[in-house]
C-alpha cells in the first residue's frame, strides 16, 4: 500500500502562487494569450512559438511549450450608390466607397504546461471582433473556446506515511488520473494609437463543462487579469513599449507585472521584466523585415527560492505574414 503525501505539492502551490495557468516573461510580445480580444490589435496573420522554462535546478520544473496563430478575415467594402440620380448621369463623383466599421479575427493556439507530477495540453479556437468608435478609438471582444487534457504521472509523486491519504490516492490512481474539459474565457480592451486597456475572464466556466465521471479533481478556478500600455517613440532613435499586467486567482495575493520594451532602428530591441515577489527578467531579441522575431529572456527569482534555483528561460519565434 502506498503512504503518500505529495512531494510535488510544494512545487505545485509554488507554481499556482498567483494562477494555475502559464505565466510568461514576454507578455508584452504575446498578450493574446491573456486575453483573446487582444488578436484584434494585430492586422496581419501571425504565427508564434515559444518554451519556456522555469526554476532551473529545483526539480520537476514548471515547463510550457506553445504554438499559436492568428488572422484577420476579409470584410469586403461596399459601394453605395444614390439612386436619386438619373441612370443616364455619370456617377463617377457621387460614388462613395463604405468602409465597415468592424473587423473580425479568427486564430488557434497549442499550449502544453506540465508542473511537477501534474501536466495539461490545451487546444483553443479564439475569435476576435473590432468594432471603430471613432478615428481615434477602436473596442475590441474577443472569446477563446478551450479544450484541455489533464495528467497525473504517478512516478514523479514522492510518497510518504500517512494513513489517512492512503486511501483517497489508491482511489485516486485506481479511478484514472486524467481528466478532459472545456472552458471559456472572454476578453474586452480599448485601444487607440499609443494607448490600450484590456481586461479578460479566462476559465470563467470553472468545471462545469467536465467531461468525466472519475474521482480525478482538477480544481479549474476563474482567472482575471488586466493589462495596459503605453507606447512613445522618439522618431529615428528608439520605441519605447510599456506594460503592465495584473493576474488574481482567489484565493492567492494578486499578481504584479511590470514590463518594458526599447525598440533600436536597426530592429534590434531590449526590455525588463520585474514580477512581484517572484522574479527580475532581462529580455533581447531583434526583428527582421518586420516579419521575423526572435525573442529570449532571462528569469533570475527574487524571492527565497533564490538560492534554490538557476533561474528561468523563455525563447519565442513569431513570424509575420503581412506586407
């Protein structure tokens, strides 16, 4: 008989200190993973990979892989003609071509997360509509619709002697550890030139979708987050992107993300990234053609696993598909 006690729940409750969901240093070149609205703020098809990982050194480290895409669908304009006019007339001058005020988005995204014993792989279908309030300000909605397969792997769980959780993990493992669901997630930003807010609901659904009957638990829990920047350029010399990101999953402390970005005219950028009681990351990469990015950063925690650690690495690809 087994005696367990999970090993892997310090690393688990380390990993969901702030959500149960992936957490990313390059946010500010990623944020529709956050918030589904947020593809509207791209007019080109895009096509991204990344991995990253976390806590080098500790054991069973949090680690994420992930593909994702996205495009704008068409809206064809229209002409509007007067039909006051005689058909006689040339109406060359009285034409006007109608520019829709909405845009719409469609994408995908691949995620695989796995922390300690405990692993998800996510397949989700986002759509995205922008909708023009004025010449200035634009609101886009957005929704992800989410699959997602939950794992237990056994042979990472280091057990230990305690009778009373003896029985409900041989339940456990005897009913299957793995759980499929669906969820979904909305999203609402305002954006205009050098401005945007955005706030999303991701996994608002909870577990009320389940798909199973065993004693398998995975305790999906609705996650906020609300994320705004700013962006200055002095023209000839260097963008500057601002972000910040807050993330609240109840019952944890709310999450504090800080990052900025410094765009050089030879395309090759800079940034920071500070995450409250957690970490400092140092972001490079460089962008060609305005098509191809490359971007890497560096995790150096700052809390009391500081001495426990190597830190954390994330690379991310993304390619541009439009002119």
């Amino acid at each position: 008989m087994k005696k367990i006690l999970f090993g892997f729940v310090i690393l688990f409750e380390i990993n969901c200190f702030s959500q149960q969901l992936p957490q990313f240093t390059q946010f500010i070149n990623n944020t529709s993973l956050f918030n589904p609205s947020m593809m509207g703020m791209e007019n080109d098809a895009l096509i991204s990979v990344g991995g990253r990982w976390q806590m080098l050194g500790f054991g069973s480290e949090p680690r994420t892989a992930f593909i994702c895409g996205q495009t704008r669908i068409s809206n064809k304009s229209k002409r509007l003609l007067n039909p006051s006019l005689r058909i006689s007339k040339d109406n060359t001058e009285n034409d006007s071509v109608k520019q829709t005020r909405f845009s719409h988005y469609a994408g995908g995204q691949l995620l695989f997360d796995s922390y300690g014993a405990f692993n998800r792989t996510s397949l989700n279908g986002l759509y995205s509509m922008s909708v023009d309030l004025n010449p200035e300000w634009k609101l886009l909605a957005g929704l992800k619709f989410a699959y997602s397969n939950f794992g237990f792997d056994m042979t990472k769980a280091q057990v230990a002697q305690n009778t009373d959780i003896d029985q409900e993990y041989d339940s456990y493992i005897a009913n299957g550890s793995n759980r499929n669901s669906f969820d979904l997630s909305a999203g609402f930003t305002l954006v205009s030139k050098n401005y945007f807010i955005g706030f999303a609901a991701n996994q608002f659904t909870k577990t009320s979708l389940d798909l199973n009957t065993s004693n398998s638990y995975f305790d999906q829990r609705m996650h906020w987050n609300l994320i705004t920047g700013y962006t200055y350029a002095i023209p000839g010399i260097v963008d500057f992107q601002g972000m910040i990101l807050l993330k609240k999953m109840a019952p944890t402390p709310l999450s504090i993300e800080l990052a900025l970005k410094a765009v050089l005219p030879n395309q090759l950028w800079f940034g920071v990234h500070f995450r409250n009681r957690a970490s400092v990351g140092f972001m490079a990469g460089f962008i060609i053609d305005n098509k191809f990015q490359l971007g890497y950063s560096l995790d150096l925690n700052t809390n009391r696993l500081i001495s426990l650690t190597n830190g954390g690495h994330e690379l991310i690809l993304s390619y541009r598909f439009g002119n």
